[in-house]
C-alpha cells in the first residue's frame, strides 16, 4: 500500500528501519494502531530476477541488532525462495492453460493439439470436429497424416519446423469425413500442456478463396486472349482498312480525273456556244445550250462534292491552323457574294464586331463553310433579304450564322438535313433541289474545326444556320 514501508522495498534487496516506524511512515495506521516502533524487509526475486514477493518483520521495540536481524531473514530468504519460486510457476501455468482452454474450447475456428513426436492428434474443439466431419472421440484417436495429403515423411519434417519455431505458417490440403479435399492456412506453435511439448494449430478454411481465386486467373487469361485474338483482328481489319482506304482514295481520284477532263470541255464549249462566239444562235438554241451548261456547272459540283467527302472520311482533311481575323473574313466573303444577291434582289446585311475577332483555325475551312451556307441562303430565297452576323461566344469560341428569309425547311426534314445525299423539299409541292451533299461537307468540316453546326427553321419564314468553333484549332 502507498505510504507504508513495503513500498520503500521497491529497487531495493532489503531494508531495516531500527527506531521511529511511525515518524517515518505517518500515513500506516495499521503499524500505528499496532504500535510498532521498528522494520526489518528482504526481498524475493522469481527465477527471471523480477521481484516475487516481501519478507518483513514488525516490531514494537527499536531493532538494536539490525545486522542479526537482516541475517536471520536473508536465511528464512533462502530457504522460502525455491518452493515460492516453484509456487509462481504453477500457478503461471495453470493461469496460462486455462487462458488457453478458455480460447481453445470457445474459439469458431478449427483447432487442433497435436502431439509431434506421435502426430497424434491430442485434442480438438468443437470447431475442429464440425469442420472435419468427425467426432471428438474419433478424431482424438487420429494422426495428423491421415488428414493430410502430403507423404507422412514431409509431415512429420513440418511439424519439426513448427516446433523449432522455424516456421509458424503452412499450407495444406486436408482430408475431411466425406472424403473430399479443403484448402487450409495452419498457424502452428510449439506449446506446454502439463509438462508436454505439443503444437497448438489454428486452421482456416480457405478452399472457397483458392477457387475464387483460380476463377479469376481463368477469367483473366481468357480476357488476355480474348483481348490479343481482338487485337489481331483489329490489327488486320487495319491494315485491310488501309489497303481499301489507299485504293478508296486512288479510285475517286482517278474518277475524279475523268470526269473534270470531259466536264470541262462540255461546260467551256457550251459557255462559248451561249455568247455566240462561234456563231449566231436563236433563242431556243440559247435556252437549250444553257441548259446543258447549267447541267455541266452542277455535275462539276457533285465530283468536288464527292471527292471532298471522299477526303474527310480518309482522313486526309485535318485542321490547318493559321492567325486570321473572323469579321474580315466575314466582311470578304460579304464583298463577293454581293453581286449573286443582288442579281437576285435581295438584300444583304453584315453584322461583325466594332474591333478584330482574332481566331488561330483553319480559314480555308471556315470560308469554305461560309460560302456554301451563302450559297444555299441565295439559292432558296425568293425575296427578302439574308443576314450573317459574326459575334464572340465566351471567351473560347466563334459563332457565324447566316439567316435568309427563304421558303424554310419542314420540321420532319431538319433531323435530317446533314445526312449525305439528303435532298430537302424547300416548298410545298417542290422537287428535291441540289446533289444533298453540300450541307454534309459543311457538318463534316465543322466537326474537324472542333466546332459544329445547326439549323433552326420555320417553313415559310426562313432558316438560320450557325456555324459554331473554338477560337484555337487542336
């Protein structure tokens, strides 16, 4: 107890306080009540050197032989040392087995003591008699080889390895009743039960894993060869795309080639044949060279259609950036669409900003867009006028529309009014006008811009198409 004169023992082999017991130790009310005067203490250490206990003698007159007295006590010291130390050891043991047999038959995991002279299995919990499908007093009469699959020789070789502490941890494949095979994890220590060296085994269960496991391994080297078979046939249907691609390529151009050279001599001889130059004509001759002209000028614009087409879906058109001024070129564009507007009275308004609308793109792209956007707002446009407005989206983007007050689109058409050879009614009762490849050349151009384009239109009233792109081409 704090404050008596057991304690002041402490780090100490003995002690002896001759006179004045109470003076020194105030606070021990059982030495006052008593009325000892005088104490006398040696200590007893356990066989690992730690303190096991005290022997002390109280006395209520002065000790005047404190050498005797300390004598007398290191003897009755010596003698009490080894049944106290034999004492603290037993009970240290069964403190330690019974903590053990409080684990060992509570625990929900297989357990097992084993023996590993004999291998025999000395004793097993609840757990360990459910997981093996035997009872208890069976499986008490078994060796550990006869639920292991390994040669009875590599057994006994690991319980070895176990019992010099050489290894803790194994992996087998353990024999249950039914005859089947489980996977286990084995934690094994040497310990002592009753004065017996055994090894105390903890079994996991883990055959459940190991199939998980195996699964997925299976499933990875099925999507491994799945994924080089895909591979292969992509890596083939590539070099087979380039192959067709390389003659794609080869056959519009020389297409292309063979249609120019006989186009150009059609639409050039009847060009001269409509101003008279190689003679006087009458009036349905004109109509009908003229028409023959204006047949050659649109055939001419399918090819460059198709070709252009033909060039996107390859690949070979990408954005070719340049620093140029979007409301110049706007207003360019405006100077030379001008006289086909006017020729057809309709007026013509630009809207750009005050100052520059600098962009770093591809400005053949974009006028290309432009004009064709143009192109189709004359075409379909009796009267009225068109407007294109160029402003400033954000701070990263450029939007150009071009708005006519045309004869309009019906609603059912303008899902569709992109799509390749899409030819759109732009009137009641009207015929499908143009090659339908125009408008899809200017989706297809945007796209490679990193920008888009759309339509909004309203039959009768006219349309807007609006051509949307990022200020830096990537």
């Amino acid at each position: 107890m704090p404050g008596t004169p057991i304690v002041a023992t402490a780090g100490k082999r003995n002690i002896v306080i001759r006179t004045g017991l109470q003076d020194a130790f105030p606070e021990d009310q059982w030495a006052a009540a008593e009325g000892f005067d005088s104490f006398a203490a040696v200590v007893l250490t356990g066989a690992d050197g730690r303190n096991a206990g005290v022997l002390a003698v109280y006395s209520r007159n002065p000790n005047e032989v404190p050498d005797v007295t300390a004598g007398v006590l290191h003897l009755f010291a010596t003698r009490l040392l080894s049944p106290l130390r034999a004492l603290i050891g037993e009970r240290s043991l069964r403190e330690s087995e019974e903590r053990y047999s409080a684990i060992f038959e509570r625990s929900h995991l297989p357990m097992l003591l084993i023996d590993p002279i004999s291998t025999q299995i000395v004793d097993a919990n609840e757990a360990a008699c459910d997981f093996y499908g035997f009872s208890y007093g069976d499986i008490t009469t078994m060796s550990v080889i006869q639920i292991n699959t390994m040669p009875p020789d590599d057994v006994q070789q690991e319980l070895q390895r176990a019992v010099s502490k050489v290894r803790n941890y194994f992996q087998f494949h353990h024999k249950i009743a039914d005859g089947t095979v489980r996977d286990v994890e084995v934690y094994a220590n040497p310990i002592s039960i009753h004065s017996r060296e055994m090894l105390f085994e903890i079994v996991h269960d883990v055959t459940e894993r190991h199939q998980t496991d195996y699964e997925l391994e299976r499933y990875k080297q099925q999507l491994e060869e799945l994924l080089q078979r895909r591979t292969d046939d992509l890596i083939r249907t590539n070099v087979e795309l380039q192959q067709t691609t390389a003659a794609s390529d080869a056959f519009y151009e020389n297409v292309g080639a063979e249609f120019r050279t006989p186009l150009h001599t059609i639409i050039g001889f009847s060009d001269l044949l409509g101003k008279g130059m190689v003679g006087e004509l009458n009036e349905e001759q004109v109509r009908q060279i003229g028409m023959i002209l204006d047949a050659g000028r649109s055939l001419e614009a399918l090819v460059d259609d198709v070709l252009e087409l033909s060039r996107i879906d390859t690949g070979a058109e990408s954005c070719e950036p340049e620093d140029f001024d979007v409301a110049d070129l706007v207003r360019s564009i405006a100077v030379g669409i001008r006289p086909a507007a006017e020729e057809c009275e309709l007026a013509l308004d630009v809207s750009t900003p005050e100052g520059a609308l600098p962009v770093y793109s591809d400005r053949n792209k974009v006028e290309q867009i432009l004009l064709q956007l143009l192109a189709n707002a004359i075409k379909y446009t009796d009267e009225g006028s068109i407007r294109i407005n160029a402003a400033e989206v954000g701070t990263g983007a450029v939007r150009v529309s071009v708005t006519d007050t045309g004869r309009g689109i019906d609603a059912d058409e303008l899902p569709h009014i992109f799509e390749e050879f899409r030819q759109v009614v732009r009137q009641a009762g009207g015929t499908h006008e143009g090659t339908g490849l125009g408008l899809a050349v200017c989706r297809r151009l945007a796209e490679i811009l990193g920008g888009a384009i759309s339509v909004e239109s309203e039959v009768g009233r006219g349309s807007t198409f609006t051509l949307t792109f990022p200020k830096r081409c990537v």
